[in-house]
C-alpha cells in the first residue's frame, strides 16, 4: 500500500526531469539551427510548443495552461505587430525573426515568466555582443539560450 502511494510520486519526478531535459535539447538545437543556419525550423517550433505545453500542464494544470497559452497568445500578437510597424518604418528591414517570435511563444507555454526572463537576457547579451563585435546582425537563439540557462540560477541569489 505504502509502495503505491510512493510509486506517482516518483514517476512524476522522472517526467518531469525527462521533459526537462527533452525541452532543454530542444532549446540546444534551436540555438545551434539559429546559429548555423539563422532560421528556426517549423518542425522543431511545433516540438518546442509541444514539449513545452507538456511541462506546463505537469506544473500548471489545465487552468495554469491556458493562462500560459493566452500570454503565449498576447505577447506573440504585440511582437508580431512591433514588428510589423519596424519593418514599416525601416523600409522592409527585419528586426526580430518570424523564427524568434515562434520560439517565444513555443517557450512560454512551459512558463512566460521564466521564457519573457530568458529572451530579455537574450536581447541584452546580444545587444552587448553586438556592439563589441560591429555587427549589425547576429542570431538570436543563441543568446535566448544562454537566458535559459543563467535565469533559473537567479532563485539561489539572496
């Protein structure tokens, strides 16, 4: 009896550290894809949102879920449209890639919090990078990566 109790409880763990570290290759590829290649491959968005839908409703259930899902929403809409307006007003010239928007909004169906984190240190280090190298472009995701990996350890900072 006391096995069966126990047993959910440590499956759940496994899940959730196999999910974890199936959305954290999946963030690798997509950083490596970007870096190479600077696109972010359908297939690859449509893994990303699903692996990430998983661990969302793993941590959120279906109601924390469809919260993330409607910021997901919210945000991809408002970057979309930014995007729209400074291509517009840049004669054509991109700013943020359709690849980028996509791989926001595939992450934020895990947790918006944390995805939003990673993008805005994304954008900072790339920012940084280019200006010490003096280049006007550069991909992305290689930057957002690195977001997800430095802003989990700002929970241990006092």
């Amino acid at each position: 009896m006391v096995k069966e109790a126990v047993m959910p409880m440590q499956l759940s763990t496994v899940l959730d550290m196999l999910v974890s570290v199936i959305l954290a290759g999946e963030i690798a590829a997509a950083a490596l894809i970007d870096g190479r290649e600077r696109r972010f491959p359908h297939a690859l968005s449509v893994l990303l949102a699903a692996t990430s839908a998983i661990f969302g409703l793993m941590h959120g259930g279906i109601r924390g879920f469809v919260w993330h899902a409607l910021a997901a929403a919210a945000v991809m809409a408002l970057l979309l449209a930014t995007e729209t307006l400074w291509r517009r007003m840049h004669g054509g010239a991109a700013g943020l890639g359709g690849g980028d928007v996509k791989f926001l909004a595939a992450l934020m169906l895990a947790d918006p919090l944390y995805a939003l984190a990673s993008f805005i240190l994304g954008l900072c280090l790339l920012a940084v990078c280019g200006l010490l190298a003096r280049r006007d472009t550069l991909p992305l995701l290689p930057f957002v990566a690195i977001g997800c990996a430095f802003v989990p350890l700002a929970a241990l900072l006092p």
